[in-house]
C-alpha cells in the first residue's frame, strides 16, 4: 500500500510540474485578442543549453507580435527563431522558423511550427506545448515541449529577464 502511494505521488507531481498542455480531442482555440498577450512586448535576456538566448518581441501592431530568437554558445550563433503571434478567426496562433547561423531555413519554405492556443489566465498564456508566464515586468518564463531525435519529449524552461 505505501508503495502505491508513493508511485502516485511521483506520477501526480510529473503531472503537475507540466506547464505546457494541448487542446482536448474536438477542442477549438478560445475566443482572444494581442490585447491579452501585449505584456510579452520586450528585448529579453537570458541562458539556456549552454549558452545565452535572447528574444525580441514587438508591440501588436498589423495583427500580430513577431518575435526574433538567438541562441549564442562559445561565443557563436548556433541558431535562429523567427516568428508571431498573429491573430486568427477569433483567437492566437504562435507561428515559427528555425534557421541555422548562416540563414539557412530548418523547414521547408512552406512550413511553420504551429502551436494553437489553449488558454488564457491573468499572467500566463497557453499555446500547445508552448507556455509563456509572466513573473513581473522584468521577467518572464518560456516553457516548450521539445521533441528529441530519439523520440523522447522533454520540456525545457527559458527564463528571461528584460534589457
């Protein structure tokens, strides 16, 4: 019996440390604008896989955010994000490239790395397996889900600090 216990315990905090979600099976995206997502506006500093990562994100204007992401290990760009959250029938929608440190495009030139929109709470934002949480003015937390080559997912944790 303690030991059922205890396996549920750790089930129930991997469970419960999880900060990125999906929308339901048949789930649409809820209703929302940029208005709800404006604070994540900045120039953003911070370290993640070794290295220093920073990301630019616009004021809403024209209907979306975009945003510029960079990843510098051993004093070299190892790579680049660009991207937006634009509005789309009614809701969000985070959209996304990789290029490598010579602009050469991860994806295919049709494809982008969609994460829908889950939800909205007071400080945080939920796209699909992509999270956004504001600490206060000056800081904020990106957790993503990330696929592995292997197979395996594990979510990473970004946090930043305003410039």
């Amino acid at each position: 019996m303690k030991f059922t216990y205890v396996l549920f315990f750790f089930f129930s905090l991997n469970i419960f440390a999880q900060n990125t979600i999906k929308l339901k099976e048949g789930q649409n995206s809820p209703k929302a604008s940029l208005v709800d997502v404006s604070w994540i506006a900045g120039h953003w500093k911070g370290e993640a896989f070794g290295g220093i990562t920073e990301e630019i994100w616009s004021p809403p204007l024209g209907n979306s955010m975009m945003f510029v992401f960079k990843l510098v290990s051993e004093g070299k760009v190892q790579f680049y994000e660009i991207g937006h959250i634009k509005e789309q029938e009614e809701s969000l929608i985070l959209q996304l490239k990789h290029f490598t440190e010579n602009l050469k495009g991860w994806e295919k030139k049709e494809e982008t790395i969609d994460f829908k929109l889950v939800k909205i709470e007071e400080n945080k934002v939920y796209f699909e397996d992509f999270t956004i949480e504001k600490i206060n003015a000056n800081e904020i937390n990106l957790y993503v889900l990330i696929a592995h080559e292997d197979g395996t997912k594990k979510e990473e944790k970004f946090n930043y600090k305003k410039l």
